[in-house]
C-alpha cells in the first residue's frame, strides 16, 4: 500500500506503507487507510516531526557513520513538512486515501 498525501496548497507526497505509518504515528494520527490533517493540527504535527528528527540525528551520531547509510527520517518526512507549511499558510487540509 502507499500513502498519497494531497492538499490544494501543494503537490502530492507519496509515501511506501511503513514510512507513511511511521510518519502519521509520529504526529498522533491513526495510520488507517483514510485520514486528514487539518489546518489547526499542522503546527503541533510539524514540530513533532522535527522533534523526532532531531531525536533521530542524535542516534546516528551516537552509533557512527557506519550504521548512517539508510534513508533517514529527515530524507522521507522533510516533503511532508514542507506540505503541511504551505497548506497551514493557506488553511488547507491534507487528505490521504480519499
């Protein structure tokens, strides 16, 4: 399964199943097969992305740059994050499997 992200306010963010759960976990929502992020919720969401993605950078840092060849967090929720700046700026929500 993927998830497709979609706002009026910017393009669509395409996600593999375990990364768009991880992301959607990571900001509080149920990663069911249908969702939406409204305006009022972007502001916390983003800063629990950026959170966790500081969180992750720190790991990497801490274990070396042996085990840092995956993609990170920071690589797959940074589009996301840019998604939900614009459609907060434009008070548009961000819908997925609709």
């Amino acid at each position: 399964m993927l998830y497709k992200f979609k706002s009026k306010a910017a393009g669509d963010v395409i996600m593999l199943e375990p990364n768009g759960k991880q992301v959607l976990q990571l900001i509080g929502k149920d990663a069911g097969a249908k969702g939406i992020i409204e305006p009022s919720q972007m502001h916390a969401a983003i800063a629990a992305l950026e959170s966790a993605i500081a969180k992750e950078e720190t790991d990497r840092d801490a274990e070396g740059a042996e085990k840092a060849d995956g993609i990170s967090l920071k690589q797959r929720a940074l589009p996301l994050i840019d998604m939900m700046r614009r459609a907060k700026a434009a008070d548009e929500e961000i819908v997925w499997g609709v």
